[in-house]
C-alpha cells in the first residue's frame, strides 16, 4: 500500500486560508488503511478547520467528500458537482489523488493534505514500514524476498557495507541492515551462495531515473476504431 | 606490473608495505595538505587521501592527489559511489590516471546522514563491488561499463576495504572473495582492536587461500585517549574496542603516549600474521605522529624501488 501522513494543520490552514468553501476530500483505500485520510479522517481533519476557523474569527465554509479510489476517474466523476462547486479542494489522498482531479478538472484548484511517503506496509498497529522503492526492475528473486533498494541505506547490490553490526544499519540503530535480513534468510534456506554472485550495475532507467514513466497496455485498450473496419473484422470473421 | 606503481612495487617485491592516509582540510588550503605530506614524506610508501570523508565537504581527493605528487609522494586515491554517478566516475578514473594517479581504492563511502550536508540526494548508482569490477575492466579490458572502447586505458593498482569486525561476520571471508574476484589487487582493512577476531577472520582467508590472491594491509589508528575509544564504541558503526584496551588506556599517566605504544604493538603483532603483507597507518587528525610511529615499529627506511 501507498504510506502517507496527514500535514500539520497549521500549514493546512494556511494553504486554504483565502477560499471561501473548502472540499476535505478523502480516499478510502491505501490512505485509509494508513489513518491518513479516509472518510473517518475527513470528518476529523474537518471538525479541526471548523473549530480553528471560529477560535481565530475565520468564516470558511468546510465541506466533507471521501470516495473509493481517488485515483480513478469514474469514482471521482461521482463527486463531480460537489468538485465544482468548491472554491478549493483539499486532497487527502497519496499524491496521485490531487493530481487526477487536476487531470480532469482544469479549473479546480486542487491542495495536498497529506505527504506520501513511502510503499510499505503496516508491520504492527501503527508501525509502518517501507518494503518498495517501485525502481520497475524487481530483484526480489536475488535477495531472498527482501528489497535491497529501499532496505539497504545504499541499496547496495553487494551488501552488506562495512557499517553492519548486530543486524542494524550504520545510519540508524532503528534499521534493520537489509543485506543481515538477506544473508540469515538465504542462509536458513540454504542458498548462501547467491551472494557469491557479483550482482552487476542496476539499469536504473525503468525507476524514476528514466523520466517521468507510464505504462502501455495494448490488450487492455479499447479500441476505437472506425465503423467500417469494425465491420469488415465482423465479414472477416462471418466468412 | 598492473599500474606500476611504486605501492604495487613494493609488495611485488615482497617488502612490508606502509601506506598511511591524509584528511584533505575543508577550504582550499594548498599550504594545510603540503605541510602534511612533509610528515608522510620517507615514512610511506603510498598516502591515501580520502574523499570527502563521514561525508563531510572537502578539497577533492583528485586535487589533493595532485598536490601531494608535487611534494614527491606518491597518492592513493580513495573513490567513493555516494557522490557520482557511473558517468562521473569513468570520467574522474580517466582524469586521474592522465595526471599520474596509479593507485586507488573504492569504497561505498559513508552515508551523507553522518556528514554536514544531512539534506543532500546521495547517488548509489552502482556499488563498492561493482566500482573494482569497473576500475578492472577499464584497465584490462580497455572497456567502459557500456562496453565501449577505451583507446588510452587507465592504469591503476587497485584497492578496496573490507571490514572483519561488521556483521554477520560469517559472511566477511566471503565478501573479501567477492570483492577479490571483483578484481582488486590490494586490501587496507578497518582498523584493528580486536586482535583475536582479527586473527579470526585472517586464518579463514588463509583457508580460503584469499592471502595468495591479494595483498593485505591491516589497518592501524592511533588512540587519543579513553574517552576517545569510548566514543568509537558508541559511535562508529563497525569498530569495536575491546574493554582492555580501553581500561590500559584509562590507567596510563600519558594516555596519548599510550595510544601510540599500542599501535606500534598491533603494528609488531601485525608482522607476526601470516597473509599480512603490510599496514596502512591512519592517524586522524594526528598525522605528525606518523613518523613516529613508522620508526617505532621498525618499518624506517622504507624502500627504495
């Protein structure tokens, strides 16, 4: 899941000071599996503004919204008018909500509530920890399961680095050394010798190194295609 | 001969090798690294000058490579991957073999939490491993690691670090393998306290047959003083001083004086180890005691090759 943690209202506060009728606008998956900024959020986060805006005098009106997926279209289309008739949106999604209202709305002005930090997942109730980079190059089936590129402070191909003692990572006594977690689990399953293997110099470019990346899917698309080539598919397929 | 260096010399001709190491200053004081290498001068055979180490911002390793060779020594170049990208590395290994550099040693390079820029992006493109591999291929193959040409290749003796006191320690001897078959040539380890795990990890690389394959220099740093050894314990990841050291330290009436009796000990019990073939003498911050040092531990003068 996508990690993510509310702003300090004070900053929150501050972005949306000069619009008139604000939107909260929630998202219901990742973001509220993180207590961010689901619908129970929304309504918090809310309840917040309003109570900030009458302690320092500040008429604004404060509106609720929360949606499945905010980065999908057909959910946020549901919303539509209460979209438009906002003076601003506040997003408590990940950083793709706000950007897929921008996408489709070009005349909302759209505010992040929230700061996306990380892909992770919630190790215990309220511990969450990042397992992801999304470098589009996976090399789980090298490291035993265990990502080097984000459990490793230099994700390190080759680890682990000179600063591993006791299972932790020279940068933090809180962090667990990546290459210790690879090592005892290839270890216990008997496949120590993979880092034997001098691993090579990582094609970075299918991670964010590349540019700014999207993903095509031929078989997914709908086509489009002009009425009389649909048809002569139809005769081909008649004959 | 691999770069011909007067380091690569030495050991090629069986002589215990000494290396010692300079902290370029942080300014462009020509005049601070000139007067350092006067205390390196007869007493090395080789001078590591670090690159921007505990990533703190310093005069180049390049630069003061360049500065030191004016004064008639001879540089290793430490190369680190936290600042440059595959792109700048290839570049500043040519830049540094054009101007007479021929030994270097490749390290990932502390972390930038540890150093003065906290903020900085760090690079990581590739690792320690894969700069050997790299450094070892633009020597001997003549190729860049997109396999182009190198019509005019460079020529260094390389080095790496290996760490026998990091965890899992089981996997240590290994890493040297690794970090051997990546392609270095020589090995300046971690400074050493703990003596028995030391002899520990040389006699599993004696197993291996790893002391056949690659010079080692054990690493030497002199203690200041008790609370300093303390601090390292705290602080540095990867070094461990063990409790007696620490409490010969405390007792002595000269503690500073203690600290270089001690290394001039580990020097002499260095000697004694099978597959140790020389030292690499690093006292931060404490550079004018390395000729005191080198004398003591009977290593003066050093060879003329």
């Amino acid at each position: 899941m996508i990690v993510g943690e509310q702003k300090p209202i004070e900053e929150i506060s501050k972005m949306i000071a000069e619009y008139k009728t604000v939107l909260v606008m929630g998202c219901n998956t990742c973001i509220a599996v993180c207590h961010a900024g689901g619908e129970k959020e929304v309504g918090i986060l809310a309840s917040a503004l309003r109570i900030k805006n009458k302690v320092e005098g500040r008429e604004q009106n404060i509106e609720e919204a929360s949606m499945e997926r905010q980065c999908e279209r057909e959910f946020v289309d549901e919303l539509a008018d209460k979209i438009k008739e906002a003076d601003c949106v506040l997003s408590l999604a990940c950083g793709v909500g706000p950007q897929t209202i921008v996408e489709f709305y070009p005349d909302t002005i759209v505010l992040p509530g929230i700061n996306t930090t990380f892909y992770g997942m919630p190790k215990e109730q309220g511990f969450f920890v990042e397992f992801c980079g999304g470098c589009g190059n996976c090399v789980l089936d090298m490291t035993a399961g265990i990502c080097p590129i984000v459990r490793c402070s230099k994700s390190m191909l080759n680890g682990p680095c000179g600063g591993s003692q006791e299972g932790r990572c020279e940068v933090n006594k809180d962090i667990d050394c990546g290459w210790q977690l690879i090592h005892d689990r290839l270890k216990a399953q008997g496949k120590l010798d993979f880092m034997d293997e001098i691993l090579p110099p990582k094609d970075w470019s299918p991670a964010r190194h590349g540019g700014p990346r999207k993903m095509v899917r031929e078989d997914l698309k709908i086509d489009e295609k002009p009425e009389d080539e649909i048809e002569g598919i139809t005769k081909e397929g008649e004959k | 001969m691999k770069a011909g260096s007067n380091l690569e010399k030495v050991l090629e001709a069986g002589k215990f090798a000494v290396t010692s190491e300079l902290g370029p200053p942080k300014s462009a004081d020509a005049e601070n690294i000139k007067k350092k290498a006067q205390y390196m001068k007869g007493n090395a055979d080789a001078v590591n000058l670090t690159d921007n180490q505990t990533s703190i911002v310093r005069l180049s390793s390049i630069a003061a490579a360049q500065l030191i060779m004016n004064e008639g020594l001879e540089p290793v170049m430490q190369m680190v991957v936290r600042d440059r990208n595959r792109i700048a590395l290839q570049s500043d290994i040519l830049g540094a073999s054009a101007l007479g550099i021929k030994n270097m040693l490749c390290l990932s390079g502390d972390h930038q939490t540890f150093g003065n820029h906290p903020q900085a992006k760090n690079v990581f493109d590739i690792d320690s491993m894969q700069l050997i591999q790299m450094v070892k291929n633009m020597r001997d193959e003549k190729k860049f690691l997109n396999g182009d040409e190198i019509k005019v290749e460079p020529r260094m003796f390389i080095g790496a670090a290996v760490n026998p006191f990091a965890d899992p320690f089981d996997y240590r001897v290994k890493r040297l393998a690794k970090k051997i078959k990546a392609g270095c040539d020589f090995i300046q380890t971690q400074v050493i306290y703990d003596m028995e795990k030391f002899e520990k990890f040389m006699a599993e690389a004696r197993k291996e047959g790893l002391t056949e394959q690659v010079y080692i220099l054990g690493g030497i740093t002199p203690l200041k003083s008790a609370k300093a050894a303390k601090a390292i314990n705290k602080f540095v990841s990867g070094i461990t001083i063990p409790q007696a050291i620490i409490d010969r330290m405390a007792k002595a009436e000269d503690q500073k004086a203690e600290g270089i009796n001690q290394a001039v000990e580990t020097i002499e019990h260095l000697k004694t180890i099978e597959g140790i073939k020389g030292v690499h003498v690093m006292a931060i911050a404490w550079e004018s005691k390395v000729p005191e040092i080198v004398d003591r531990a009977g290593l003066l003068p050093r060879p003329k090759m």
